[in-house]
C-alpha cells in the first residue's frame, strides 16, 4: 500500500490511473462508490498521524548522524505558526 501512495503522490496521476501491474492496490473502486485499499490506507494513516511521527522520527536520526545541518534552517509564518517561536 505505501508502495502504492508514493507512487501516487509522486507522480501526481489519478487513483483511478493507480496500475493494477505493479501490484498497487485495488486500482479504481470508486464507480461502486468505494475507494481503493490504497485511498483508504492513506486516509487511515494520516488520520492516525503516521506521516508526522515518521516525519520527526526522520529528522531525528538524520541529525544524530550528522547529516542535518540546523544552522541553515528557517522558519516562516506559512510553516509555523508564530506562537511557535514563543516556545
């Protein structure tokens, strides 16, 4: 299924364009009025807050490994809210 999410949010085609060939789900449902087991999944995923845990889990490992360098990050309005920087 994430296989299947990536593929889609990557190259920006339709669930419905999602290929059955490369094993990516349930392909188009939603003329029985019932979205893919991909849709689904990222839904469920993103409700659960799956995408900002693995976000923080991420930038965690790649800063002990040394591979992030802070000193050249910004911040802005459109990212953060500003009570943020009160913090």
């Amino acid at each position: 299924m994430l296989g299947g999410i990536v593929y889609l949010l990557r190259t920006g085609i339709p669930w419905a364009e999602l290929p059955l060939e490369l094993g990516f789900g349930s392909g188009m449902t939603w003329r029985r009025g019932v979205p893919s087991r991909c849709w689904r999944r990222l839904r469920d995923w993103h409700a659960a807050g799956v995408f900002e845990r693995l976000h923080h889990v991420l930038l965690e490992g790649l800063t002990q490994a040394g591979l992030l360098d802070w000193t050249r990050a910004s911040l802005d309005s459109a990212t953060v809210p500003a009570a943020m920087g009160a913090r």
